[in-house]
C-alpha cells in the first residue's frame, strides 16, 4: 500500500510539473538556457555572479545570513561561502540546462526537491532569490533579460523544487 500511495503522489507530481512547463514554453526554455549560458560564464565569472547573487539576496533580507553559518554566510567572499554557492548555482545551472528535456530536468528537479525538503526553505525566500537572481541577470545582460521567460521558467524550476 505504501508502494502505491508513493506511485500515486509520483504520478501526481509529474502531472503538477507537466502543467506548470506549459508555462515555460520551448521558446522560452531556449531563451532562459541562452541567457543564462551568456549571464553565468566560466570560472571566475561563476564566481563572481555567485557573490553578485547572495549579496543581492542579503540586501533583501539580511536575516537571512543566519541560515548560511555553518558555510560562512556572514562573508559570501569566503572560500566556504564561495563553494556553497557554487553548489546552489551548479543546481540551478543543471535545471536550466536541461530545460528542454522534459524527463529529465523533471527526474532533476525532484532530486533537487529531495535536498530541499529538510531544509525548511521558507516560502518567501524564494521570491527573495528571484529577484536576486533577476537583478543579477539585469546586471549581466542589461536590457536583453527576457523577464517574462525568465519567469515563467524560474516558476517552472522552483515548483518542482518547493517542498
């Protein structure tokens, strides 16, 4: 019986995040992944857009520095806050790359889920990362950012990763 509330909550899901992409249409995934390829950049450039992104989180919400501690929240230039962020940005980077493969960015997004369940995320930190995230991209891509791809596939990302 458990095996088949799991399969049903499973299938549920998958239909919740199907109808949710129907908002991040193909065009706008291609969009989202070009930008984002343009805005995030190599090496160091991930670096810096990942200092650029938690600083703008912070400014929003400076509360919020406590529950980054335990990785050196109080200075996002630490080598321990830097690599933290590398590994958020490494998740959405996964996310965004595979946005135009359904399966798999839904198998993604459930794994990410999974990491995000015990955490306690609240609900308003996620509208804090967009537009954190959205003023990061405006800095990088000026006025290229397509805002309303870019928020219909942040939507996408995050409804398959809220718990």
């Amino acid at each position: 019986q458990t095996v088949i509330m799991k399969s049903l909550m499973l299938v549920v899901f998958v239909c919740c995040v199907v109808a949710v992409m129907a908002d991040c249409n193909a065009l706008q995934r291609l969009k989202v992944k070009q930008q984002w390829a343009r805005a995030f950049g190599n090496g160091n450039e991930r670096v810096d857009f990942g200092i650029a992104l938690w600083r703008a989180v912070f400014n929003q919400e400076p509360s919020y520095r406590e529950y980054f501690a335990a990785v050196g929240g109080d200075d996002e230039q630490s080598p321990a806050f830097i690599g933290h962020a590398q590994r958020v940005l490494g998740g959405l980077n996964m996310a965004v790359s595979l946005l135009d493969q359904p399966d798999t960015v839904n198998a993604a997004l459930a794994h990410l889920k999974s990491q995000h369940t015990d955490r306690g995320v609240p609900a308003p930190a996620w509208d804090i990362l967009r537009n954190a995230l959205f003023a990061t991209l405006g800095s990088e891509l000026g006025r290229c950012l397509d805002k309303e791809a870019w928020g219909a596939c942040y939507e996408f990302i995050v409804d398959g990763i809220k718990s």
